[in-house]
C-alpha cells in the first residue's frame, strides 16, 4: 500500500488469525515519514480497523524502524502536518491493540509513531533521539503521545539536546513497555495474550488506559460489560472448564 514514483508499495498491510501487520518498507531513506509512506500508513489503517482484526503490529524493513520527517520533502513548500497527526490519532484510538515491533533505531517523528502504539517492543540494540532542536524545530506533535507515556523530567534532556540514547533508558523512562533480544517472538507471546481476551473488553480495556477517568464511568463501564454477551459467554466457559468462543475462533 502506498504509492512512489515506481508504483512499489512503501508500507504493505497482511491478515492472518485475526493479525494485521503493517510494515514499513521504505529502506532506501531509512522508512523517512514521506508524504508517500504516510498516505501507506493510512490505506494500512483502513484495512486493519475491519472486523476480522483483532491486533495490529506495527513493523519495519531494515535497517531503521524510521528516521523521523523526511527532510528533503519537508524543506520544499509549506508544511502540512495533519496526515503525520492522524496516523498517530489512529494508532492511538483504533479499538485494536496496536504492537510495535522495533529492530532498528528510531530517531524524532519515528519515535512518535512508535509511541502512539499501546506497546512497544524493542531490541536492545536500539538506540533513540529527538533530533529536532538540531536542525531548528521542536519535537511538537510528537510530544503528544510520548508525554501521555513518560514524566517530563524524564524527557528533558533528551529533548533539550538531541542526545541518543539506550533501549535500557527509553524502558526506564516508560517509552517503551518491552526490550527483548527476539522481538518478534515477544510481539508473538503479546498477540496471543491479546486474542485470549474477548474483543470488546480488550476495546474498552484499550480505552480505559488512555482516557481520562472517573468512578461513576467506570461502574457504567463495569455493569455493561458484566452484562454484556461476551460475559455471559466467559462465565459459562470459566463454570464449564472450557474455553470461551472466541478463544476458540482464533488460532494460537
């Protein structure tokens, strides 16, 4: 998906047992966030939000998961942010889980894409940076899902000075959930504890972590939820010994 001057796709979208990955596929510019790889990103987006979807990994073509704004597009004409936003606004609020899956380093407004997916799963290797203030901008939009997952003092000095830094710091600071030696097996073990849950409490459970709450919506959430067929469905199996019936629809 996604179109280049060659016609080749710069981001491809895959289904299968009820995971959509979305790769990245741009090697030649370290999968840059070109106007080309984003409008991919997008028409990936429109295929993993369809029903038969139950997660979604965010993956990359080597070497670079990406590195950041693709600066030879941006220094020509003005500049029109609101894709790059909306590909992380639907990262973030897909009811799907969204994974991502990083064998490579991240720099500036990669690290944004990574951040607006609920987990992050990283190699050790990997190294980080915001880059903006080096080149005359600020990390700004970006600074929306990565401040919601890390403290500010935490981020001063990457921020303040473009330093890189270890996949063990960028854990420590909560900017990302997971560092494994074999990502893909980890994304796996993370998948399959995502499809052992039923559809619409892993959505609502997606939501409750990243909205803003209180204790009379979460009793609200609560009683429809308990009330709900999927919980009548869990009960059953949990009194019956069996597995419920979506557990049963998706492949391990």
């Amino acid at each position: 998906m996604g179109d280049t001057t060659h016609d080749a796709p710069v981001v491809r979208c895959a289904v299968d047992g009820g995971v959509a990955t979305i790769t990245l596929d741009s090697p030649s510019n370290r999968n840059a966030l070109s106007r080309a790889l984003i409008a991919g990103l997008h028409q990936a987006l429109d295929r993993a939000e369809q029903p038969d979807v139950r997660v979604v990994v965010l993956t990359h073509t080597p070497p670079a998961f990406c590195a950041g704004a693709d600066l030879k597009e941006r220094s020509t004409g003005p500049a029109d942010s609101t894709p790059m936003v909306r590909a992380m606004q639907r990262l973030a609020e897909i009811d799907q889980p969204t994974i991502a899956a990083v064998e490579g380093p991240v720099r500036a407004g990669g690290i944004g894409l990574m951040a607006s997916c609920d987990l992050v799963v990283v190699q050790p290797t990997a190294t980080f940076a915001f880059t903006e203030v080096r080149i005359g901008v600020a990390p700004a939009i970006i600074s929306v899902p990565i401040l919601q997952r890390c403290g500010w003092s935490r981020l001063a000095a990457p921020f303040l000075t473009g330093e890189t830094f270890d996949a063990a710091t960028a854990l420590d600071m909560g900017l990302v959930t997971h560092v494994a030696d074999d990502v893909p097996a980890a994304v796996r073990a993370l998948v399959d504890g995502v499809l052992m849950g039923a559809p619409a409490a892993v959505a609502a459970t997606k939501r409750l972590l990243r909205d803003e709450r209180s204790w009379q919506a979460m009793q609200q959430l609560s009683e429809s939820l308990f009330s709900s067929d999927e919980a009548a469905e869990g009960m059953r199996a949990f009194a019956e010994r069996r597995p419920p019936a979506w557990q049963r629809h998706d492949p391990s």
